[in-house]
C-alpha cells in the first residue's frame, strides 16, 4: 500500500482548521507561527512560502521575515530575541541552511524553548529523549502521524534508520524505540561507517532512508512485506519540467514497491507530512501545552 502523505497532510490541516474556528468563537488568540528567511536559497523559498500558505490556509497568523544573505551574525540574534519576547507569536522557525559566516548552533540555541516549534533546541531534544512532552522535529513527527493514521503495527518489529542527522536520523531512531505507539521497535541506527547495511536492511521489518543519496535502496536490500519510509528529497535537473528539476527520495520506487507492505512516495509521501507537523506544534505552542 502507497502512504498518501499528501492527503493525511490535508485532513491534518483540516482538523486543525476546525480547531482554530472554536479557539476564534471562544474569543481566545489565534496562533501565530513566524518563520526568518535568510537570504535567498530556492529551496528554502519554496518550503517557507508552503508553510506561511498553510498556516492561512488552517486560519493561522503568520508573519515572515525576510532577512538579507549578508545579515550578521548578531544582527540574526538580536531578531530572534525580538520574536522570543513578542507576546503575539506563539511560535517561530528559522529556516535552515543558514549562510557560512553564522553558527546555525548559535542560533538554535538562542530561540526560546518555549517557541521553538522546529524542535530543533536542546531543550526539546532532551525532553524528547525523556519521554517528557517537547516539541517533536516535523520530520520524525509527520512520519509517526503517518504509521499511525495507517494503523502500521510498530511493537517488538526490527527497524532501521539510515542516516543520523540531527533533525531526522537521529530523533527517528528515539522516537521509534520509545515506549509507546508508534514506537517499541528494536532500532539500529546506520551511518557512513555501518558495516553490512545490506544485511542489516534485509532483515528489518521497517526502514527508514534518510540519509539523502537518491535511489539508494533497491530492491535486493528490502524483504518481502517490509515498511519503506522515504524521506529522500534530492532536487535533479529535468528538461521537461516546468521548475527545471524533480525530486529523487533514497528508495528505487519501481523496484521496491513490489516488496512492501508500505512504502511513501517520493514526492506526496513524508515531506507534506512536515507540515502537518508544524502546524500541530504551533497549535501546542498556542495552548501552551508543553511549557
Ligand atoms: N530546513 C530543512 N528542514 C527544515 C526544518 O524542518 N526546519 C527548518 N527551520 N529548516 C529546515
């Protein structure tokens, strides 16, 4: 079965839509997610211009800064101070890749825990790693809202993650070793130095690629019956599209879709998923029900 992460990304929205209308007929504050743009990376542009058209879309207020590739370091700083101070906003992101000259860490760190709606704090890595309420990152989140719209059975299944990253690998590996659902899985986390990933991937009951070689996983690393998330998003040149590229996952599709029990698309699977994600953290963030 394909995962519709583009229509579980929908109903979410959906829901949270209907959400918003009871908070306005209760004459409570509408939430309001902020989003710093830094320069002008394609890639950033279109996925911040798709989270600032979501949250109208679920009545939310959002508000977008555009900041020059050229900004300094402080400068970047002293804006993000600003936001955590303003009492309007409910929750903020900054989005990544930043330009070389500033410390993404610095300004991770420097977002409020409390408005950090990317997850991305430390803060929220250790309430995650806790089991304690956090914000979750959207990625690892929208592919858990996805196993369980789907009702995928995660307990006592071998999993393995490809790719540590620190905003997917990593927190998709404790997410889906956590004790609850989805989640009790047996987890290996696999790198650039994991030896025998054939094997390791041949005999997992689930496999998250996130480790952004395209078309990495094909069909011989995959048992039958296997769950095969794809969170590759690799842009590729293409004449005979209108943007002038297309978008690779980590999964030759034709060939390991035939194996799986499920399996996302690439795109339409885990990227509408993020902002689903988004949106129900900056709704948390709203009824401040994490801090
Ligand atoms: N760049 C790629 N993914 C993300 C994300 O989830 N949040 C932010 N802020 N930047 C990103």
């Amino acid at each position: 079965m394909i995962l519709d992460g583009k229509k579980i990304s929908l109903e979410i929205q959906d829901e949270i839509a209907a959400e918003v209308l009871k908070i306005k007929s209760s004459g409570k504050k509408i939430p309001h997610l902020a989003a710093i743009l830094v320069g002008n990376d394609g890639a950033s542009e279109t996925y911040v211009g798709a989270k600032v058209k979501a949250c109208e879309k679920a009545g939310f207020h959002s508000s977008l800064f555009r900041m020059p590739a050229a900004i300094t370091e402080n400068e970047l700083l002293n804006k993000i101070i600003e936001l955590n101070n303003d009492p309007n906003i409910d929750g903020f992101i900054v989005q990544l890749p930043l330009p070389s000259h500033i410390s993404s860490q610095k300004v991770i760190e420097t977002i409020s825990p409390e408005k950090d709606v990317d997850g991305f704090h430390p803060v929220n890595v250790g309430r995650m790693v806790l089991n304690l309420p956090s914000y979750l990152p959207a990625t690892p989140f929208g592919i858990i809202q996805l196993m369980k719209r789907y009702n995928i059975e995660t307990t006592g299944k071998s999993c393995v993650v490809i790719g540590r990253s620190q905003i997917v690998g990593t927190p998709m590996s404790i997410l889906l070793a956590r004790n609850s659902y989805p989640g009790n899985c047996t987890v290996t986390l696999a790198h650039s130095k994991t030896k025998n990933l054939n094997e390791i991937c041949k005999s997992s009951d689930i496999i998250i690629a996130a480790l952004g070689k395209p078309e990495f996983l094909n069909a011989n690393m995959v048992k039958d019956g296997a769950v095969v998330i794809d969170v590759g998003i690799t842009r590729v040149p293409a004449q005979n599209s209108k943007s002038g590229f297309k978008l690779l996952g980590d999964v030759k599709f034709d060939e390991v879709v035939e194996k799986c029990s499920f399996i996302t698309p690439v795109p339409g699977g885990v990227g509408p998923m993020t902002i689903a994600s988004l949106l129900m953290n900056t709704l948390k963030a709203n009824r401040k029900e994490i801090y």
